[in-house]
C-alpha cells in the first residue's frame, strides 16, 4: 500500500514507537501516585512534557499535555475566552473543525460577535487586515499556522505582532506546522499554541497546548488537579511517551521538508496534465500537500477508486470524510468556482515517501481519471 495521507496521520517513527514500549512496561502507574511505581510513570511523562517543550523553544511548565489536537484547540479557544471579558473573536473561514466549532459555541453559549478574516483571492489573511479587524473588545485572535487541506502558510509572526500590539491573546493551531516549520515560541510571540502527535510522527491520542506564562486558561475537562489544574484526567503515559519521542526526532522531519518540496515541483505540472486544477496554489504552502480538484469527479469517487488501486489519499480534512460534503476550506478559498470544493483529492507526504511511491501514485490517478466518472 502506498500512503500518501500523511496531513490525516503520520506512520508512527521507530524512535515513537520504542518510547511508547518502554512506557508500557515502565509507566503503567498512574503518575500522580506518590509511590515508586506512580514516580516512574510520572518521570516518563516529565521527559515527553520536556521534550514536546525544547521542539518548540518553551519552557516544560507551561506545556498542558492533552488527548490530541481537538482537546488542544478546544482548551485553548474556550479556555482563555472564559477568562477574559471582550465580545468579540477574530478567526478565518479556513480553521480546522477544532478550532471553528470551539468559535461557533462561543457565539452560541456567550453571544460573542466573530470577524472572519477575508482570504484576499484565496490567500492567508494580509497582516493589515487583522489589524483592521481588531477592537476595542476583541478578546481572542485563533488562527492555525499551515491548513490542513491545501498546506496554506499564513504569516503567524506578523499576526502575532498586531496581537501584541494591541494586547489580545493570539491562540495559534500549529497541528499541522509542527515538524513542517521550524516553530519557536519565545520569538513567535504568541500566547497559546495547539499540537498533535499523530500529525508528527508520534502515536494519535497525545497533543499539547503551550501556554505562555501569565496568561489563563480554564480547564476544559473539570475533574482532579492534573496538569496543574489545566486538564483533568490521568494521562496516557504511553502515548505521551511516544509524542515526546517524536518530537526529539523532530529536525529530521523538517530537514526533509527541501526534498519533499521539489517532490511536489514535479508532481503538480503532472496533475495539471491530467486536468487538474491546484488548490491554495496563491499562497505560500507547506511543502507536504497538493490539493488538486478535477472537473466533473467527485473526490471520494476518486479516493475510493485510488484505494482500490492500492494508494491512500484524501478528498479533505480526514474528520469529515465520512460526511462526504464539499470541503469548507475550498469554498472559502475559491467562492467563485465551487466546484472545486467537492472534486478535490488531498495527497499529502512525509519523510517517509519515496520518489517510486509517487511515480506508482500517479500511474494510477492516470488509470483512474481515464475511467468515465460514476
Ligand atoms: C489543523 C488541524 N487542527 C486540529 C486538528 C485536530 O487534531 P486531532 O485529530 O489530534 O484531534 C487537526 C487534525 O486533523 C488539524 O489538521
């Protein structure tokens, strides 16, 4: 099988998936207990915490480990709005599910008033315009760092200068940019920054929130003191485990982000041979995608008939695809041709991929698309 969906789950890295056997042997206890077994697990889960910590250039104390990306987004949206008093979020038409649905409850449950940033011919949000959008109650800015269906970079720096100038907490989704940019929290500038481990070769069911010193955040899920009383629950040490490991390997992922670069160079001429039209393509992208849509497909026609073939891909965001409706994030990117939005296919790589893997990929999108559509 050829896996070309590394945006919905990367393989999980040998040096992940020792950490993860070694905490299953050693880290069992639950870490909060006081005895030897309980400090053995409880070391384990200090180690990830500080390495997931040094991947982004912060400080262990201020990482919340969490289940995964969605509880990340989730904790850091909900959670400072709830310590703060403004009405109003700025956000764009473009975020993650974790991230617009955590925005949509606000509206909902605190009658907060929402600003989406315009997509200026599709492309990330112009510094400029946040600026303009922010106010005098504007109480949080969430924006994700590199999209997830078309790669999209948007200029977090930039953003987080507006943020600082006019003190209102800027909450970044780097679920997708960690392992993909070189991330570094000090000189960011920003106040909350959401990961996952699945998305960096760690196992699924681990993440984190960074949380910058001073700034206050409302637990999510309300239960016992853990994680100073950030996240109720006791952890899974295993996979903890397995996401700090993985983030000790984490330059050798960015290291192989120049290649994978010149991997797509050659591949996206090729799909636009085949008819294809390139998604996100205005904007500075993350080395790991192409969004590619073809006119009069439907793109979970499409994946399904490339699996069939033996080659995994995406028609989106993976937590949708069973839904099988046409990708949000499409649509806010190319209103005028929403077409594009239902006949797309995601093929997203990783360290892992291979020049053959792509050559065998595209031998069968070209068998597949010379079939009539269903
Ligand atoms: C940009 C982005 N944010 C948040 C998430 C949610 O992460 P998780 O699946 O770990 O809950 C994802 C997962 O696809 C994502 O791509």
């Amino acid at each position: 099988v050829i896996y070309l969906d590394h945006h919905a789950a990367t393989p999980v890295c040998p040096a992940a998936r020792a950490a993860i056997e070694a905490a299953r042997e050693r880290g069992w206890a639950n870490p909060s207990s006081v005895h030897g077994a309980g400090r053995a697990a409880r070391a384990l889960l200090e180690d990830a915490r500080r390495e997931v910590a040094t991947a982004i250039g912060g400080d262990a104390a201020d990482v919340v480990l969490t289940s995964g990306g969605s509880e990340a987004c989730n904790l850091g949206v909900l959670g400072v709005r709830e310590r703060c008093r403004g009405k109003h979020v700025i956000t764009t038409a473009i975020e993650h599910p974790a991230v617009a649905r955590a925005v949509d409850a606000l509206c909902r449950e605190h009658g907060v008033d929402v600003t989406e940033l315009a997509l200026p011919s599709g492309a990330a949000p112009e510094p400029q315009a946040l600026a303009a959008a922010l106010r005098p109650d504007t109480c949080l800015v969430a924006l994700q760092w590199v999209n997830h269906e078309t790669g999209t970079l948007l200029p977090i720096a930039a953003y987080a200068e507006q943020c600082r100038r006019a003190a209102v907490p800027l909450f970044v989704d780097a679920t997708q940019a960690a392992g993909k940019v070189a991330i570094d929290v000090r000189a960011l500038g920003a106040d909350m920054l959401a990961l996952a481990s699945h998305k960096l070769g760690g196992p699924a069911g681990a993440g984190a929130l960074w949380v910058r010193r001073g700034v206050d955040v409302a637990p999510a899920i309300l239960g016992g003191a853990q994680e100073r009383g950030r996240r109720a629950g006791t952890p899974d040490v295993a996979s903890a485990a397995g996401f700090g490991a993985a983030c000790g390997v984490l330059p050798e992922r960015l290291a192989a982000q120049p290649r994978l670069a010149v991997l797509r160079e050659r591949v996206e001429p090729r799909l636009r041979a085949l008819g294809g039209v390139i998604n996100g393509a205005q904007s500075p992208r993350a080395a790991t995608v192409t969004n590619v849509s073809f006119a009069g497909r439907r793109g979970s026609e499409l994946v399904a008939a490339m699996d069939l073939e033996g080659v995994c891909v995406a028609s989106g965001a993976a937590c949708s695809s069973g839904l099988d409706q046409p990708s949000p994030v499409l649509l806010a990117m190319h209103p005028g041709e929403p077409w594009r939005a239902g006949a797309a296919l995601r093929l997203s790589f990783g360290p892992e991929t291979t020049d053959g893997e792509v050559e065998t990929a595209m031998t069968a999108l070209r068998r597949v698309l010379e079939r009539p559509a269903a």
